[in-house]
C-alpha cells in the first residue's frame, strides 16, 4: 500500500480546533494499525514555555490523548541535560497540566537496554529506553532548523529515545554533521517497525539558527505520517528545500530507498524559509569535500561563544558539552571543542552565540 502524508492549515492551538484537525487528518491517514500501548514522545528540548516555540506545544499531545482515549498511553523524554530535574522539563513544558488531567503517566527514559547499531562497519551498543517493548511510539516532533542536522523534525526528534547523558557522548564519536546524520539513520532504521504514527506541530515553527535560539515563524500546518522519513521528505518540499540536499535524508535514500507516496490536503509550499547559518560551514565538511576544501577550512570558522550578559550560570553548556571543552568558569577550549553545538542547544537563556569568521561572514 502506497504511503500517505497528510498536510493539513492550522493556524493557532486552540485544544477543540486541534482535536478536529488531528481527527479529520488521521481518519484521512487510514493507519494500517493502532496499538495497545502508546508512548508520546514530544520533542522536549529544554524547559522552555510551551509559546517560546521550542518544544512540542502541549494542545497537540492534548488531542492526540483525546483521539486515543482507549488506549494505555503514556508521555516519556530523557533530556540531555542531567543537571536540571526533569519535573522542571514537564511542568514548564506544559506536559505536567495535561498527565493531571487525562491521568496519563510522564516516564523518564531512565531504565535502558542495549541496541548494536552498525555505522561504516562498526558496530556500537546504544542504550534504547526499554519502554519500546512494550510500547509503540506515537511520535510528536516540533517543526524546527537545526545548526547541525539542518533541520529537526521526525527522525531526529527519535534521538530522544536515547536516555539523558549518551545523547551527548555520541557525539564525540560521530564528529562530523554527516557521521552523525549517518548514525541517525541506522539508529531510525533499527526502531522504525516501533514507530507507528509521526504528528509533527508545524503551527509555530523555528526557522534560522535553531533548535533553541532560532526565529520563531508562523508555518500553519499539521503534518500527519506513519514513517518519519516520508514525513520528513514532505516537511522538506513544504519549506521549499530539496530533501536530498538534507543529509540523514540523503543517506537513507541511498541505503535504503523510499518508495512512491501520497501528500493528501492543504499543501501550499511556505516562501523564504530561513535555514542555518551553519548550513554552509558544514557543506565544506561534507566527506567528498572536506579534503579539497582544506585549505580554506581553517579560516572557515563558526565558533560558539557565551555572552555574558545573558548568561545564568546554570552550567548546562558545562553539563553537556561530550569532549568537555568547556571549563567551570565557563571558558571554552578550542583546542577541545568538536563543534557539536550541544552548549548551543540545551542554553535556555540565548547566552550562547555563533561567532563567524571574516571568510565564514562573507559565505554564510
């Protein structure tokens, strides 16, 4: 059966509005099944309120409870950021309000199993929140840019399923923004018979230097797919990108194809969609590239740098930076830093900035 991608106009997130646009949308869907057991999993970036556009917007997992009523669901996340409570995460995020009101429990991914996941010819042990053996995975990305993987979206917003800490000594390993989108796909392709529904809250987006600090942008829409990396192909044709020039997307096609799909409802390509600023820095380190393109790489620079009037000293770019380049009074090393861009993503006070190059300025 030929895959279906349905795109539906939703302009605000109004709980009522949302249920009738999510039910008019996986009726539209015919999903080929319907589990049990459901775990949500929404992207849960950092503790942020549900109208600062960085996390997925409550109203949507409050429809999808709604729609699944029958079922045992539950909500579950592991932040990276093992220094702040994750009941902080929940009740910023609005996720706390809606478990008191359907009842439905928020699991931390703190009790794992060990995944082999094979990338170019190695094989790694990645801990897999054991919640997958008994739970299918509904899940509930945010539409956003990200400075790494250029956009964030269904089959990141899975990377999630890895417990706390592991998510950022991964990428120590996985270096460059293409290893690592290789790592992404193997690790999509070892749970994608797990996944049984991807809703991605398109409503208010992230646009630019995302996934934390980029602008937020009105994009209107639901997006509504069984297999992420269709919904993902689609996501990319509606904000006027070439999927193939998005490198998990890339990657996936080349390994393992993608067969003939179906877009149903309101597809009306959004204009003028901003992507990274890094975006052009990491075209010089693709892999085919890197190598002619040294010469200019070292004065190619885009630098994370903290900005000390902003800066909380909460120490989640401490916390989390995997190849600890970053001192305790807060000082990076650059000898160390691997440019992973974590301290940018988890810093909640928009403390961190990416500093540019002259060379880097004149490209980006």
């Amino acid at each position: 059966m030929k895959e279906k991608i349905v795109i539906l106009k939703c302009d605000n997130y109004d709980e009522s509005f949302i249920y009738e646009k999510l039910s008019e949308g996986i009726k539209l869907l015919s999903l080929k099944k319907t589990p049990n057991k459901i775990l949500i999993k929404p992207n849960m970036l950092s503790p942020r309120q549900p109208e600062e556009g960085v996390t997925t917007h409550p109203s949507i997992l409050s429809a999808i409870i709604e729609i699944f009523k029958n079922k045992k669901i539950i909500i579950g996340d592991s932040p990276a950021n093992i220094s702040k409570p994750i009941e902080e995460y929940w009740i910023k995020c609005g996720y706390k309000k809606i478990s008191e009101k359907y009842k439905v429990e928020l699991k931390k991914f703190d009790i794992s199993m060990p995944f082999d996941i094979n990338v170019n010819n190695k094989t790694y042990k990645i801990p897999i929140t054991s919640l997958i053996n008994d739970y299918f995975i509904l899940n509930v990305p945010k539409f956003k840019t990200h400075n790494l993987t250029t956009l964030t979206i269904g089959i990141k917003n899975l990377y999630g399923l890895i417990p706390g800490v592991t998510k950022t000594i991964l990428h120590s390993k996985f270096v460059s923004p293409y290893d690592f989108s290789l790592f992404l796909v193997e690790f999509y392709k070892k749970i994608e018979d797990k996944i049984f529904l991807t809703v991605v809250d398109g409503i208010t987006g992230m646009e630019g230097d995302g996934p934390s600090s980029g602008k937020l942008r009105n994009l209107g829409h639901i997006i509504i797919g069984e297999k992420p990396i269709y919904v993902d192909y689609v996501c990319c044709k509606l904000i006027g990108v070439q999927p193939e020039k998005i490198d998990f997307i890339k990657i996936y096609i080349e390994k393992y194809g993608i067969d003939k799909f179906e877009i149903i409802g309101d597809f009306e390509q959004i204009k003028d969609f901003k992507l990274p600023s890094t975006r052009k820095y990491f075209f010089i380190r693709n892999k085919f590239l890197s190598k002619l393109l040294l010469p200019i790489a070292n004065f190619f620079k885009i630098l994370p740098v903290i900005k000390e009037e902003n800066c909380r000293k909460c120490y989640a770019c401490y916390n989390i930076c995997p190849v600890k380049a970053i001192s305790n009074d807060l000082k990076f090393d650059r000898k160390k830093c691997i440019l992973c861009l974590c301290c940018f993503e988890v810093c909640s006070y928009k403390a961190i900035r990416l500093k540019k190059s002259l060379i880097a300025k004149i490209f980006t």
